[in-house]
C-alpha cells in the first residue's frame, strides 16, 4: 500500500504528519504543494501546538506487506 505523508510546522514550531492512503500517481508536485498551501490557508487543520504555518516536506511511502505461514505443533 502507497500512502503520501505531508509534514508541516504548527505554531509551536513542532512537526506534525498528516497521511493519506493510495494517492494519485504519479505524485504531481505542484499539486502536493498547492493543496499543502491551501490547508495552511484554510487553518484545514489545528493540532495541540495550534494551526499548521509552514510546510516542512511531502513524501510517498510504500508498504510491502507479506503475510507468514504460521504452523501450529
């Protein structure tokens, strides 16, 4: 499974990761800047060091998950 991860700053100048799974792809940069933009803008989002001020980084982070036979004696 891909999942996009935004990261911004908040006020308290602390990290803060919002994720989404399955993003379009290819990942179009302009738009992953443009919406991070407009969240920032909108105040979309408000965390416990309150509302979201800067973009950090964006990523695409890919899962591989493989299931193990588990035997029982």
């Amino acid at each position: 499974m891909k999942r996009i991860e935004l990261f911004f700053e908040n006020a308290d100048g602390r990290t803060v990761k919002h994720s989404l799974d399955n993003p379009i792809e290819p990942v179009d940069a302009e738009a992953v800047n443009t919406a991070m933009d407009e969240i920032i803008a909108q105040n979309a989002f408000e965390t416990s060091g309150g509302h979201l001020v800067a973009k950090k980084s964006a990523r695409v982070v890919e899962q591989i998950i493989e299931d193990i036979e588990i035997f029982n004696d």
